[in-house]
C-alpha cells in the first residue's frame, strides 16, 4: 500500500497552526446579536413565574425568549425526551437553562438576563445515588415510570448462573465506587444560527450535526431541508459536544425571531454546566472461579448517578454491563443495571461511555481473586482472555483480538514480572476493550450509518461527508483513504464535512466510529471511482480483460498521471460522481434490549503503569506508562499515537485528580484553576506499542483507537497503588487523603451497594453457540429478528 | 415549612437593571493605539475591555483563541515584547507602546516558521485550539533558551493546558524545532 500504514500530517494542520482555522465562536456575521442565557441558581424547584417585562425595555435588547416559546422536549435519545431549551415549570439542576436574551451587545444580554425575575418554590434536591433510591422529601425529580428517583432499571441473565456457581470453587465480592468527572474541552461551547428567507443555517461546535439537525427541526418544527447545519472546526469534544444543547436551539430560535444572526459562546462555568460527562458509578461486582483461575459465573451490579436529565443514560447504563464478556470468556453472566435521576448537571457520554467505570471495577476485582487464591493477576486474566472469532454469551460477536500480543508487548517492555519489590514503588497491569463504532444508530433505522461522496474532475478530487472532525483527525482519514485508492497525495485530497447541506450524512464523532463507519464509507466510493479511471486509462492503453495490471499509486495510473486518467475518464463518462456507504450488519441477539453493545469489532488494549508513592504525603506519582493497543491497522500511525497518548493522558487525570464535586447543590468548582487536570508537569512518559490483527471488517482491517487506550489506566494505576504499598483503592480518582486512609485500614473505597428495587423477574437470554459467528440476514433469518433492533 | 418561606425571588432584577443605566453613562471609554505584529492600530474601547477581547472581536485576530477568560488555561497566550502574557487578564490600556504578538504574526507571509513545521508535522496540534498559545509559549522558550532541555520545556509550557495531545508530541515538536535550529 503506498500511504495506508504511513504517518502523515493532518490535513488541517497548516490552518491549525496559523491561526487560521475558524472555530464556531471564531465566526462573526454582519450584524450579528449576541445571546445569554439566564440558568437556575437552585438544584431543585419549581418555577411559579417568570416576568421578562424589566428585560425588554433594556435599550440595546432585540428579543427575550422562555421556555413558553420552546416548549417541544427533545433529548439525545429517542427513549428520554426530557430536556426543554428552556425550562418553564420546573429546574432539575444549578445551571438548568430558563430563559434567553438576544441584544446588540453580550454585557446588555447579560444585563437583561439580570433583570429577568423567575419566582421559584423551592425543592429538596437529591444528591447522590443512595438519596436518589429514596422516598423523595418533596417530589420526584422526573416522573419516570420506575419508582423513586429511577431513571431506568435493568436486569439481565445470560446462561445458567446456578451451573455457573456450582462449578465455582473460590467465590468473591467487593463493592467499588468510580467518581464522575468531565470533558474539558479546552474550546468551550458556541453557536451561531442564521435565518433568511425562511431558512435556518446553524453553526456550531458539536460532535454531531446530523443530530443537531434533528433536534432543531423537532423543537423548532421545521422541516429538515429547511435547516442546515455546519460544524465549525472543532476545540475538542471527547464526548461533552454529542448532545443536542439548549444554546443551540435557543440561538435559532432568537435568530427567527429577529431575522439577524444570533450566537451564544458559553463561558467556561456554564460548560460545567452543559456537563454530560462521566457518570459517577457505584458497583458491585461477585465473581466464581474454578480450581484453575477460570471464570465460571459473574454477576455485576452497577448504580449510575445520572444528573437532572436522560442525555444518553439509558445507553450509559446498558454500556456498565456489556462488554465485561468482550474482554473475558464469562459462560454465565448476570448484569443488573440502575441509573438515577440527581440534582446535578446532566451525566452522559465521556471518552469511553459507560465503560471505564466496570472496566476499573473488574480489573481490580480479578487481582483481588488473583491474589486470595495465590495466582498471578496477569496470568489470571490470560487464563481467560476471550477467544478471538468467537461469540459471547450476551451474543456479541468478537472478530480480531490481540489481546495476548498486547499483553506480551507492554509485559515485556516494562520488565513488569522482573520488577524490584521496593515499598512506595509499584507497577500494575491492565487490558481493555472498547467498540469501533456502536452496531446500532441511536434511533432506530435501516439506513446507512455512514456515506461518502467522491467529486472527481480535471481539478482534481473531492471528498463529502457528514463526519466530524473533532480533532481526532477524521477528515485526515478520508484523505488516506481516497489518495491509497486513486493514487494521488493526502494532501492533494480536498475536503467537504460536516455541513447538512452539501454532506451525505454520517451520524457523528462518538462511539469511535468514525475511521471504521466512513472510513469503509470512503473506501467503498473510492473503489467505484478507481474502476472508472481504470477503465478509461484501460482504453487508452488498449488492455482489454483483465484491469488489474493497470497499476495505480504515486500520483500515476497505468501509463497516465492522475490528472491525465482524471481527464480521460471525465472525457469518456462525463461529470465523474461515486457514492459508498456502510451500515454494520445485525449481531445484537434476540432479546430487546441488544442493540447496545454490538459492534462491527472491538479495539484491545493492555497497559502497565508504574507508579511511586509518598507514604507521609499519600501522593501518588505516575513514572511511567507502557501501553499496547490493537488498533486493527494503524491507516496513518501518527494519529493513532496521538489518540494513544491523548488517551492515556485524559486517563491519568480521571485516575488521579479530575473530579465533578457538589456541595449544597451547587458544583464545588467550575473553574479549570479548581478543576485539576495534569498540565505538562504531570505527563509521565508513554511508551505505545500498535498491535496490528487486520480486522476482516475494517477499512484495511481498521478498528478504534480513540476511546479504547484510556480504559486500562484507571485499574493499572490503582493496581500500582496496591502493589507499592499493599492497600487498595477501591475508588476512582486516587487522592492523596484517600491513600493516607487505607493506609490505616488496608483499603479505601465504598462499604456496601445500596438496596435497589431490581425487578423480580431478569430478562432470561439463552446464550448462543460460542462458534456462531452469523451476522446480517443470515442471522436475522435464522434467529428471526429484523434489521432495525 | 410553609409555603412563602419556601419561595425565593430574584431581588436583584431591578438593581441591576439601574445599574446597567449607570454604567452605561459612566463607562469611561479611550482611544488606545496597539502595536500588535507589527501594525498599529488606533481603537476606541471601553477601558474594562480586555487585550482578549479587542484582539478578537475589534482587530479581528480571531487565531487567539479563549478558553477562561480567568487566566486559568493559557490558551489566549500572546506575546508583549516577547514575553509570554495572557491576554484575558490584560487590559489595552496597559499595553499600549508595547510590541503585541499574536499568533497571526509569527510567520513572514504564508511560509510557516520551523516551529510552526514541526507543530504540524508531528501531529502536536490536534484540535488545535490551544495551539496558537502553546506556539506563543514555545516561541518565547526557544528566543530565551535555544537548547531547552525537557525539564526546561515542560516548565515554561505548564501554563498552557491541552486536553488532546497529552503533551509528548508538544514537548516532541519543540525538541525537533531546537534540534534543527542547532544542526543548521
């Protein structure tokens, strides 16, 4: 292959590093207003009125809107549609938006916004999970269907769970608690919407227009081809832009309303309070082992603190429970699941979704197995890696699967099993497993999940699509793909994403499907456009039958430059237009509730972290870190790496230091100064190792590399804790104080799982045959299920 | 508790909406004549306006990016007479016959400095929003120290937070840009 596999700059490097790159708040129209919105000072009440009237005599102010002009509820998924722009009736947390100014200038808005007065009742607020799983002192936060302040309850068993205890000889618990923290971006929010001649254009820094999209024609109630939404150039998401936000409806709104262009920037604070970070996470995990280490029944309970809304919690929940099978060979397996609704800033999607919390709970877990029954944790977990091309119990389908390589790559590297046993100096290890991409669009279609649009002309060659580049550098792999299969440069390869109007649509940057979903999109497009050229240069050079010799790369096909073949094909085909798609197929079993966890493949990693730790201080020092990741194919390593060390680094924060702290109802510290994140001070060296399996189903055998790296650290970390000084953490992050206390005792961590009101009766789902590998029709047909699931 | 002592209501509404009247009146606003890369540039401002927000939003220098607007991230990083200065906690006022330096200033014409180079080839910058100041930063380091070692770099770039990269392919690019500078 002459550029897959090699590392290139990113195409946007060159705007990146001038300055030139125009961010969502980076854009300014002609006459454009400026918005605040005016947020609830208290975590709980209900609003008895609210009187604009003062606002809009302010000189200067074009528009005051509340929620009485927004009412439609939206939300990310289509099962909690619970969110208003602006709320009218009732807020459910400090920050929770309640009305919107439009003037000339922001220091007016905010003016307004002032004199905006809300009569609020006052509410108790509900602050944590063991609150929230009790009769509420005043009212329900929401009025969901389960009881008390549940969001959702769930509760599932696969295979025979009585065998499965039977045959256990060592059985364990322990009970481990993951603190929620959040996003960060360094850019915060922004939004700019449009309206003319009865069309709304937005501009915004989301993850995912396509669902902006949708949000905006629901609430606003505009058709979709009436509204039109570009993502600017992205300041970072990792998850915290993947919502629809009331800023972005509201400055629509305010822009119909005064037919001038309308943006809302939030301030860092107010980012805090858009949230929709990590969900804090009690868990209780009960595992059987047999006489050699081999897992025979597990049993996961997690506790999910939601915040005020529904945001993507459903699927959070879901994400605690399901891929604890994709890492280990679990036969019997039960998972029960509960998110709650709290007085805090709304919980959702953060690099990794749902995942590192049980991550960090199981790995922990099986070194303590590992240790009572006198076996190495490494080789306890090796003992039970899961077979690659196999299907686990809860019907999930494993294809590649490097995890002994990466196992063996950072053992190696570290000197893990030669390590000196010094008190105050340790190492632990971790593996992981994270989704290329989520088998399932969040509302339910037959549609593909991802489409790519090739131009080809005597200009050269352009690329369309919906896909966001957040970063992580999407847009770049667009560009590797189509120049590997046209046989021109990267950088020769011109750019159109993330614009409704233009882009065939990709469903967005989360869930690390991007380089799998458009990546195959792309290279589908791409082969439709290469049999043209080929074909036409074919004529010219009078090959006839097979078309293969014609060779294509280095700026050159057959006998003729790119731009010569692009001239000949145009000449004898006219306007040269390719299309290419990808939908993943159907793995999710037959029981509702499968179409979370699927996915076309699973991305592995393995880390060692070595740590030292100050006995008198507690502070905790990472000095190195070793990780491997099975990234399938690396299409362009250099950005894997990126995404490799990014990752590690985002994970050693959340594992040290990150934390989203309420006190009072309100967040302790919305500010970056308090919200400690590593600065460069901090950043250990990182030693990455890319594992290539060449996955059958990805883009030249591609899987994920975004989120999958930063879920090993967490667990390596505090196994480097223990193995230092021989106490536990069972918490997530690993404060000095909290080292200092199990110090006293021997561990650190939650005492119990609350009583949560499960259901009786679990979902009873039969496992499938381990070897089964069908997915798609022939699955559908011989399970009798249908596509959309 | 009864139901009156339960309600709170927004007692400020209208003090702030006198205030603002009064503030209007009051606002002392000044001509204030920057020199940012190079060419001057005459403003009339409001004194509270900060250096941040005249860059961006009057002198159209929108590559000097915000992510406090507290002094907290170093991400509006730009240069006053080659020093590294955050421009959100800097008032026109106090920097008026100073050299300014934004990152739109630091390559003559559109050929990109060996710093700039090696942030792009190296993958340094990634959503790049923190890049303008981290260049700023590392700019000042290099003109100050022309060898830094890695302590050294990690010391004077700490300010300045990035949540994509984890920092190695920053420290990387400052390194190479050293190296090269040292090989020629």
């Amino acid at each position: 292959m002459k550029v897959i596999g090699k590392p290139y700059p990113k195409v946007d490097a060159g705007p990146k590093v001038t300055g030139a790159a125009v961010y969502a708040d980076d854009l300014n129209l002609p006459r454009t207003l400026h918005c605040k919105i005016l947020r609830s000072p208290h975590p709980h009440a209900r609003i008895l009125s609210i009187d604009t009237s003062k606002a809009q005599r302010i000189p200067g102010v074009k528009a005051v809107v509340t929620g009485r002009d927004l009412p439609i509820r939206y939300g990310i998924l289509p099962v909690s549609q619970d969110e208003r722009a602006l709320e009218f009736e009732k807020v459910r947390y400090v920050g929770d938006p309640v009305a919107a100014v439009a003037a000339t200038e922001e220091e007016i808005a905010a003016a307004a916004c002032d004199a905006i007065e809300v009569e609020y009742e006052v509410l108790e607020p509900v602050m944590s999970i063991t609150e929230a799983l009790k009769p509420p002192k005043d009212e329900r936060i929401h009025a969901s269907r389960a009881p008390l302040n549940i969001h959702r309850l769930l509760s599932y068993e696969f295979g025979d769970m009585e065998a499965g205890w039977a045959r256990a000889e060592h059985v364990r618990e322990d009970v481990f608690f993951y603190q929620g923290n959040t996003h960060l971006p360094m850019e915060q929010h922004s939004a700019t919407a449009q309206y003319v001649d009865g069309k709304l254009t937005l501009w915004s820094s989301t993850q995912v227009v396509h669902y902006v999209h949708r949000a905006l024609a629901k609430v606003l109630e505009l058709p979709m081809h009436r509204i039109r939404v570009i993502g600017a150039t992205h300041g970072g998401g990792f998850g915290g832009k993947t919502d629809p936000f009331a800023h972005e409806i509201v400055v629509a709104k305010l822009a119909m309303l005064t037919g001038r262009p309308v943006k809302c920037t939030l301030t860092r604070e107010e980012v805090f309070y858009a949230h929709r970070g990590r969900h804090p996470v009690l868990m209780h995990v009960k595992t059987g082992v047999d006489g050699e280490g081999r897992i025979t029944a597990m049993h996961f309970r997690s506790a999910l603190d939601g915040g005020g809304y529904g945001s993507y919690g459903v699927a959070s929940t879901f994400y605690t429970g399901v891929l604890q099978t994709v890492t280990y060979n679990i036969p019997a397996y039960k998972f029960e699941g509960c998110r709650l609704f709290t007085n805090k800033a709304p919980c959702g999607p953060k690099r990794g979704h749902g995942t590192p919390q049980p991550r960090f709970a199981l790995e922990l877990h099986l070194d303590k197995i590992a240790a009572e029954i006198g076996l190495d944790p490494v080789e306890l977990k090796r003992r039970n890696f899961v077979k690659p091309f196999s299907r686990t119990v809860n019907w999930l389908r494993v294809t590649s699967c490097g995890l002994e390589e990466c196992t063996n790559r950072v053992l190696e590297a570290s000197g893990y099993a030669q390590r000196r046993r010094t008190r105050g100096r340790g190492m632990g290890f971790a593996v992981s497993t994270y989704m290329s991409g989520a088998g399932t669009a969040i509302y339910w279609n037959d549609m593909p999940h991802s489409e790519v649009q090739i131009k080809v002309d005597r200009g050269g060659v352009t690329v369309y699509c919906g896909a966001m580049d957040i970063g992580q550098g999407s847009d770049q792999v667009l560009a590797h793909v189509v120049a590997e299969e046209l046989g021109v440069e990267p950088s020769d390869v011109r750019l159109v994403t993330a614009d409704t109007d233009t882009t065939p649509i990709d469903l967005g940057s989360y869930s690390s499907r991007v380089t799998f979903m458009a990546g195959n999109a792309a290279v589908e497009a791409a082969r439709k456009m290469r049999a043209l050229l080929v074909e036409a240069v074919a004529e010219k050079m009078e090959v006839h039958g097979d078309l293969s010799e014609i060779e294509v790369g280095d700026g050159r096909i057959g006998d003729f430059t790119v731009s010569e073949a692009f001239e000949l094909a145009e000449a004898k085909f006219g306007a040269l237009s390719t299309a290419g798609s990808y939908k993943p197929p159907r793995i999710g079993g037959p029981f509702k509730g499968s179409g979370v966890g699927p996915s076309p493949a699973y991305s592995y990693s393995a880390a060692v972290v070595e740590v030292d730790v100050d006995e008198r201080t507690g502070i905790v020092t990472p000095l190195h870190v070793w990780i491997a990741h099975d990234i399938g194919r690396a299409i362009n390593p250099m950005l894997v790496e990126g995404q490799v060390e990014g990752s590690v680094y985002m994970a050693l924060g959340e594992a040290l230091m990150e934390e989203q702290e309420y006190r009072k109802g309100r967040h302790k510290w919305p500010s970056m100064l308090e919200y400690k994140s590593p600065t460069f001070l901090e950043m250990p060296p990182i030693e990455s190792f890319l594992v290539e399996t060449d996955d059958p189903e990805g883009p030249y055998g591609a899987k994920e590399a975004g989120q999958g790296p930063l879920l090993p650290i967490m667990p390596a970390l505090n196994a480097a804790v223990h193995d230092a000084l021989g106490v536990w953490i069972d918490e997530v992050p690993v404060t000095p104080e909290k080292v200092l206390k199990a110090l006293e005792s021997g561990r650190f961590g939650p005492k119990a799982f609350p009583e949560v009101p499960w259901p009786e009766e679990p979902i009873r789902v039969e496992p499938p045959a381990p070897d089964d590998l069908r997915v798609g029709p022939e699955f559908e047909a011989a399970f009798g299920v249908s596509g959309a699931h | 508790m009864n139901a009156l002592d339960r309600r709170s209501r927004a007692v400020y509404a209208q003090t702030q909406f006198d205030m603002l009247n009064e503030l209007d009146r009051q606002v002392d606003r000044r001509v204030v004549t920057l020199d940012v890369n190079g060419e001057p540039h005459q403003v009339l401002v409001p004194v509270h306006r900060t250096l941040l927000e005249v860059l961006r939003e009057d002198l159209a220098l929108t590559g000097t990016k915000h992510g406090c607007e507290l002094g907290e991230c170093g991400t509006c990083t730009v240069l006053v007479d080659g020093e590294p200065a955050l421009s959100c906690l800097l008032l026109p006022v106090q920097v008026e016959g100073a050299a300014i330096t934004t990152v739109e200033g630091i390559a003559a014409g559109s050929e990109l400095t060996p710093l700039q180079k090696a942030f792009a080839e190296l993958g340094a910058a990634q959503c790049g929003y923190c890049t303008p100041g981290m260049l700023l930063s590392a700019q000042a380091l290099l003109e100050r120290q022309p060898d830094p070692s890695e302590a050294e770099i990690r010391e004077a770039l700490a300010g300045n937070l990035c949540r994509c990269t984890g920092y190695l392919k920053i420290i990387e690019a400052v390194r190479l840009t050293a190296h090269r500078r040292q090989a020629r």
